[in-house]
C-alpha cells in the first residue's frame, strides 16, 4: 500500500527530468570557491573555445579538484577545467609534486587577491590571460643529415592553453623566489598583467612577445 502510493507520488514540477538530462545538474548554481560564479565568462578567442574549459557542466566546479584521470589519453586534459589546469601546474618543481591542497589554496587567495585588486571575476581575468600568453606562431627545427635550422609555424590550439599556463606559472614561481610576496601575490599579478596584456608586470607576455619575434626571423 505505501510503496504503490510512493510510487504514485510525483516529485516535484515538470522540469525534474530535464535537469536531470543535463549531466550533473545542481540544484544551486555552482560557484568557485563558493563566490566566484562562473555564469557570464566570455572568450574572445574563438580558437581556444574548445580547449578553455569554463562552459558546461564538466567545467563548472566548486573546486579546481576534481580527481579526474586527465592523462589517461592524448587529447583528454583538453575538456579538463581551466582553474584544474592552472592547479595543476603549480604543483611543479620536485619538492611541491603531488601537493594538490596546497596548489588548491594558492589558487583560492590568487582569486581573493585578483576580485579585490580589479573588481572584477577572477575566472574572466585567468581565461583572459591564457588567451593573451599563449604564443601563436613558434620556431620549429627542420633538419636532415646534421644540418638544422628553425622555420617558424603556427601553433595549434592546445598548445596555445598549455604553454599560456606553464609561462603563468613559471613567471609567478619566478618572482616569488627569494622575495617577500607570498606566491599568490606574485600569481596575481601575473595573471592580472597577462589579462591586461601587460608585458611589464607580466613576465608570460614577455616570453610570448619574445617567442613571436624569434619565429618572425625565422619565416
């Protein structure tokens, strides 16, 4: 008697089934951290729309730790999240490797530092300053028989993101060495003068500015 009037019961408005289609719908939007939404983010690049994942319901996260088996195949780290990937790549350098928590936490104060030093969406400035620090043309080098020389080429997509987010990184891990700013300082400003296509404050743009000039000579 119970079960049938249980199964007779319908939960809810109509709508229940669609959310349930969607893949992972939430019953609250989900937010990064818990404040940073992820509604509104635009790309202006429409080549890294792809590879930036800040769309969808794989992408939305409350955290940039999701556990996901990104390397399992060529070509999978694409649909991982953006702020993952960026997690991720503070985790370099022998002595931080597999320190997730730790990356996690730097990535929350970065995001602190940039929404009260700009005002604006911490994910908007990141998806901003990897399509502004990814290299679009680089050398490559041609040779046969012991004789090599560069010829320049484009760079595809993915490559773009991947290497956008090691120069982040690596300009952050730079001038957080041996200074009194703490590392999520530093990563705000980076990205911050990445997204401003700084290239004084932002050591990525200058490697990006440098790695561009070198592939013109080489055309």
């Amino acid at each position: 008697g119970i079960n049938a009037e249980y199964m007779g019961m319908d939960y809810g408005d109509d709508d229940g089934g669609q959310q349930e289609e969607e893949l992972g719908g939430y019953n609250s939007d989900v937010k990064l951290f818990g404040k940073f939404s992820y509604e509104d983010i635009k790309l202006t690049d429409p080549s890294l729309k792809d590879y930036i994942g800040v769309v969808g319901p794989r992408s939305v996260r409350y955290l940039p730790h999701s556990g996901g088996r990104w390397q399992v195949k060529r070509f999978r780290k694409a649909a991982c999240p953006i702020v993952e990937r960026l997690t991720c790549a503070l985790m370099m350098h022998g002595r931080n490797n597999g320190k997730k928590l730790m990356a996690v936490n730097h990535i929350k104060h970065t995001f602190e530092l940039i929404f009260l030093q700009t005002g604006e969406n911490p994910i908007q400035t990141l998806v901003k300053a990897v399509e502004n620090a990814g290299p679009r043309e680089d050398s490559t080098r041609i040779g046969s028989a012991g004789v090599v020389r560069l010829q320049a080429c484009d760079v595809s997509p993915l490559r773009r993101v991947n290497v956008a987010i090691i120069h982040l990184v690596k300009g952050a891990r730079k001038s957080a060495f041996r200074s009194i700013k703490s590392f999520p300082e530093c990563l705000a400003d980076e990205l911050i003068g990445a997204a401003n296509k700084n290239s004084t404050s932002s050591s990525a743009i200058k490697t990006k500015d440098e790695i561009e000039r070198v592939a013109q000579g080489h055309r």
